[in-house]
C-alpha cells in the first residue's frame, strides 16, 4: 500500500476522539484501539514527573493508554515495601497496566549492592526494570534477574554516555546474557548517537525489551541552541514513526512503545496528546 509520508497525514479520527477523551468528553460512537496494528501504545511516567502519583494517574486515564513504565518519582525507591505495594495497587485500580519501572540506575560492584534494585522491582510487582548499569557490573546484574526472575532492559543514553551509547552497544553485552537481559532503545539518543533506528530495532531483535519514543527537530543534537530543546511533539519532527512501526510489526515485536515526553513539563498534556494521536495515526494508516 502507498504510505501517506506528511507528517501529520495520519490523524484524522484518532485525534479527534483522544481529543474529547482527553478534555472529559466521551466520543458518542468511536472507540480508540489500545493496542492499534498490534503494537502496545503506552506512557513513561517520567513525561509526567512534576505530578504526584494521583494526578499522573488521573492523567494517564485522560489520555485513553494502558500500558505504563512507572518512574520512581511516582514509586520511590526507598520506599518501604507496603507503600510500594500500595502504589502499585492504585495503577492497577485505574485499569493501566504495568510494563516496567525505570530508569533505575545500578551502581554497585556486587550482588548485595546491587539486590536492594530487585527487592524494590519485587514489593512494586515490576516485571521488568528499564536501567543504568555499568559494562563492569552486569555479571552481578545477570545473577539477581535470574535470582528473582525480572528481567531487565538496559537503556542507551546516546553520545554523553560512557557505558550504553547505542542499541548496538547494549546488544554486544547482553547477547551472552541470559534471555532475560535486553535493551531499552530510547530513539532521540540512539538517533543522536549515529544509528539508524529502524535497522537497529532489526539488529536487535528479540532483545529489544522495551522502547521510549520521542520525535526531534534536529536527530543530531539535544538542543538546537542553548536553552531551546530539539525534542518536539512526536510527528513534528524528524524521526521516521511510520518505517520504525512498519518494522517493529515485520519482526512481531512484543514489547511496549512508551512515550517518554521530557519538555513542556509543567503543561505536558496538549503535546502528549498531539503526540499519542499521531502515533495512532500513523498505526491506523498501517493497517488500513
């Protein structure tokens, strides 16, 4: 079929009803697939981490997604383990389900400096924890995901990281790793660190644990100039949406496509929605 390539040729009515959902008004007659073509839809609750936990969840419904990766501000990682547990059963009152939590960093040169990451991945009921290890300590990492049956997706962080730059860097570590150790592919830094995307979510395959998307004006750089941020609502961009979902349906990808918003924090809500709708779109478009 003929791809529409505009960059916002795909929203249409997928727009319109999540724009209804999204102010309280709920559409008469149309119902937004969670899962379009396929692929999981869902929210890094980092995009919303000036809100406390009630209000990311209220808006998480308002949104119309299911699937969530929690970041700890809204499940904090010294919490104890009945308030972790109590946390997470409020995702799971609203109807979202948990994916993943993270990022978690992993510092640590042993299993014990390590094991207080999974005993909070446990209380938190987290089947997966996106993280920040070191190349030196993912032996320890290897044997508590095997300890505690979690597994792991460690996230590239692009050129200013040292450990993780790339997918391809991640996939070089964790391919003699158990089954359970893959890749978290943050797109903006996978794009900004050189690689192609969508050849890249190829090479990894079935390593390719997770996903956090995002769109940028410039796939080279953070900021386009001091102070001004290259990421935009994702459609406005650069970054090719419609090939990469094309590609992670090709390969029956299984993991969750979690947008990760990071700019206009105090008032995310219009460009997530603009942003959720254009990725819906673009599925739409797909499986027409």
């Amino acid at each position: 079929m003929q791809i529409e390539t505009s960059r916002r040729g795909f929203l249409g009515a997928a727009a319109g009803i999540a724009g209804l959902a999204a102010i309280g008004i709920e559409p008469a007659s149309a119902v937004i697939e969670p899962e379009p073509w396929g692929i999981k839809l869902g929210v890094a609750t980092y995009s919303l981490r000036n809100f406390d936990r009630a209000t990311t969840i209220d808006m998480l419904k308002k949104l119309q997604v299911k699937y969530v990766s929690i970041k700890d501000i809204h499940l904090k990682l010294d919490a104890p383990a009945e308030e972790l547990k109590k946390g997470r059963a409020e995702f799971d009152a609203a109807g979202l389900m948990v994916t993943s939590g993270g990022n978690v960093e992993m510092k640590g040169d042993s299993v014990e400096a390590l094991r207080p990451r999974f005993e909070y991945a446990r209380h938190a009921g987290l089947p997966m924890m996106v993280c920040a290890p070191t190349q030196d300590n993912l032996k320890f990492v290897e044997a508590l995901v095997k300890e505690y049956n979690i597994r792991i997706a460690i996230h590239n962080h692009g050129p200013e990281d040292k450990q993780f730059p790339t997918p391809q860097s991640v996939l070089e570590r964790v391919r003699g790793l158990d089954k359970r150790c893959g890749l978290c592919m943050d797109i903006g830094h996978s794009a900004r660190a050189g690689a192609d995307i969508v050849k890249s979510v190829a090479e990894v395959g079935d390593r390719l644990f997770d996903m956090h998307v995002k769109d940028l004006s410039d796939p080279t750089k953070m900021n386009i100039s001091p102070g001004v941020p290259s990421q935009v609502d994702i459609g406005d961009g650069k970054l090719p949406f419609p090939a990469l979902f094309k590609q992670l349906k090709k390969m029956g990808y299984q993991g969750c496509v979690n947008m990760e918003y990071e700019i206009n924090t105090k008032d995310p809500m219009l460009g997530m929605l603009r942003s959720l709708s254009y990725m819906r779109g673009v599925l739409a478009g797909l499986a027409g």
